[in-house]
C-alpha cells in the first residue's frame, strides 16, 4: 500500500513539472543551387542555408514561479546538401577548433651490426611527433555550434551561460536585408577580419536587459578562453567581452555595440552601428562597421532594403569593405551589389533567388559562390533554392 501511494506521488509530482515546464523541437532546412563565376575558376554547388541557415534546435522553459523562469537552448548548425554537421570551437582560439585534433608520439628502434666490435649491435632510438592543423571552420559531426546555453530569467533581465551570439554580430545581422548568408550577405561579413569571435564565443557569461524598458534594449557578454595562468603571454588569449545597447519603437530600431578579444599575437577590437526604418512600402537599413585586428585595420558600410511584393519581397542591399594592412602596402577593397527574391508558398516554406555581383580593386580577390577571381577583377554569385521551417 505504502509503495502504491509513493507511485501516485510520484506521478502526481510528474505532472505538476510538466504544467510548469515545456521543450520545443524546432529547425529550418535550406538548400539550393550554387553558381558562382570567376575571372580564375567558375563553381556550382548544391549548398545550404543561402536565406538562412539550416539549423537544428532543442529548447526549454521552466516556470520558477515568482515571475523567475529558468530556461535552455541548444542549436545546432546543419549542412543539408551532405548531411554533415557545422563546426564549433571550444575556447575561442585556433586549438580549439577541433575537437579530433590530436598529437601522437611514436618511438622506433633500430639494431645495427657494430663494425667496430665483432658479434656486437648498435641501437639506436628515434622519436617521431605527429600534428594536425586546427581547423576553425571543419566538419565535426553535429555540434551545438550555433547555440548551447541555459539561462535564469526574470523582471531584472536575463542571465545566460555558455556559447551564444556575441553582441555585436546582431548589428550586421539584423540590419543587412540578406541576414549574412548566401551570395548576397554584406561584403563586410565576407572580408572581415575579426575572426574565431566575430559571430559567436565560447565559455561565455551574458547578460540581457529585460523587454519592460520602453524600447530600449541590451545586452553584454564576457567570454573566457580558459588558459592555465601558467603558459606566460598568451594566458588570457580567447578572453573577451562585448555589449550592444538599442532602442527600438514602432517603425524605428537603432543599435549601436563593441566588442574585444584578447590575444598575445594582436587583440581583435569589432564596433558598429546599425539602424532600420518601416516605411510599409520599404523597410531601409543601413549599418556601418569598424574593425581592427593586431596593426591590421578595416572598415566597411551597407545600404539597403526590403520590398513587399505580393506573396513575397524584394532584396536589395549595395556594401563596401575597405582592409588597411600595417606599412607603406596596397589596401584591398571590395565592393558588392545584391538582388534578390523571396517567394512565400506559405507561412513555413519560400523559394527564393539572389544574384549578387562584387568589384575588387588594389589587390582584392573576393569570389562569390564559391568561384576563384584574380586580383582587381570581378566575380559574380547565383542563389536559387528553398527554405522550409518546423
């Protein structure tokens, strides 16, 4: 009787968990045709994630009570033309950008006749070290890359734990009409030299600002790169922080951030600014961005917009990226022009098309679509696919 009435209270405690608690599965798959064409090397590709990117996620909120909420989210990027996971870094440095990157030690020995000594050998010893080259930017099967965090929420704001956006990727995001995928991204994103922290950090502590704040919105982050404080100058490389403050009210959103990573060889340093107006007809955007990377510095801006049509909407976005190496050097510059439509068969599913077009002059060689372009000439890039949410 005793264990039947600890059943019931179990599966009645069961229940009142799950009242309080809900986990979502949800994704998006986007695939399509590549054609990107180069004055060196023409490519087609069957790619993913051209409007955006495919992605897997998990995620959960429990209700405190109290007005406390505690939640998670897990994302994980997909590469659907082959069915590989996308790649993720564990402290924000290039030796943790592979997590099957390993180092083997192999000792050999070797016997010999002694000329010297009749009936006698020689031995001899060698040693062997065998390295691999971290890769930033590899397949690792799936990996929670995008997104891995667990948060406590509350009237105060959000404190969240883990790897997640760094404030100042959302300005060259949110205010680029093609999200910064496919060909017709901001140049800025396809030449900026911020690196392994540009879009996401590991081992980070965040905050957000509550949504009770009368438009204004924010958010700020240190991340860690989890060095033994023994190994001398480059201790604290991968550590950072970053922070984004905007207001937002009816047609009208402005943001502004910053953001700093630490590294012996020459510290990362990322500002923008970005803003967006509904006008109904158009939505018009425009961002501008500074970027500074050891003695290296670059700078870079976007205009655009979008167009309702339809069942769908009009692209268009026209960017500049300008790289200042150190001494008396050429500076290469990149300059891109981006068309683009999206057509809804319904609330969950689009085709869409982008054709995109870049100039390169004083030694640039940006190539779009994967295509090889030589130095100071032109290439051009050919989205044409579907993106379907769930």
């Amino acid at each position: 009787m005793k264990r039947n009435l600890v059943a019931l209270g179990l599966l009645a405690a069961a229940g009142t968990a799950s009242a309080q608690s809900s986990v979502t599965l949800g994704g998006i798959i986007d695939t399509g045709v590549t054609f990107g064409r180069g004055s060196v090397a023409d490519r087609v590709q069957l790619t993913s994630g051209n409007m955006a990117t495919s992605r897997l996620i998990f995620r959960g909120t429990e209700d405190l009570g109290g007005g406390l909420s505690a939640s998670f989210w897990l994302e994980a990027g997909l590469n659907i033309d082959d069915g590989s996971g996308q790649a993720t870094n564990t402290n924000n440095q290039t030796s943790g950008g592979n997590l099957s990157c390993t180092v083997a030690t192999t000792t050999t020995t070797a016997t010999t006749a002694n000329p010297a000594i009749a009936g006698t050998a020689l031995t001899s010893t060698s040693t062997s070290t065998s390295t691999c080259t971290p890769a930033i930017n590899g397949a690792q099967g799936m990996t929670f890359n995008r997104r891995s965090t667990v948060s406590l929420a509350g009237g105060w704001g959000e404190v969240r734990l883990g790897r997640d956006y760094v404030p100042q990727y959302w300005n060259r995001s949110v205010f680029d009409p093609f999200g910064i995928v496919g060909v017709g991204q901001t140049v800025i994103s396809n030449l900026n030299i911020t690196g392994i922290t540009s879009v996401r950090a590991s081992n980070s502590i965040g905050y957000l600002l509550p949504g009770s704040l009368g438009g204004w919105y924010g958010q700020a982050m240190y991340h860690l790169g989890e060095n033994a404080g023994n190994v001398g100058v480059t201790k604290r490389d991968g550590s950072g922080y970053g922070v984004r403050i905007g207001y937002a009210a009816g047609p009208f959103n402005i943001a502004a951030a910053t953001g700093y990573t630490r590294y012996a060889a020459g510290a990362v340093h990322q500002s923008n600014i970005g803003g967006r107006w509904d006008f109904a007809m158009v939505k018009l955007m425009a961002q501008y961005e500074r970027e500074r990377a050891g003695l290296r510095e670059a700078d870079g801006w976007l205009v655009g917009g979008l167009v309702p049509v339809g069942a769908g909407e009009v692209r268009v976005s026209y960017s500049r990226f300008h790289i200042d190496p150190p001494g008396n050097v050429a500076e290469p510059r990149a300059t891109k022009i981006a068309l683009g439509y999206v057509h809804n068969l319904s609330k969950r599913t689009a085709l869409y098309a982008t054709y995109a077009r870049v100039r390169n002059s004083a030694g640039g060689t940006l190539g779009l679509g994967g295509a090889t372009t030589a130095a100071n000439q032109g290439s051009s890039g050919l989205d044409l696919g579907i993106r379907h949410t769930f």
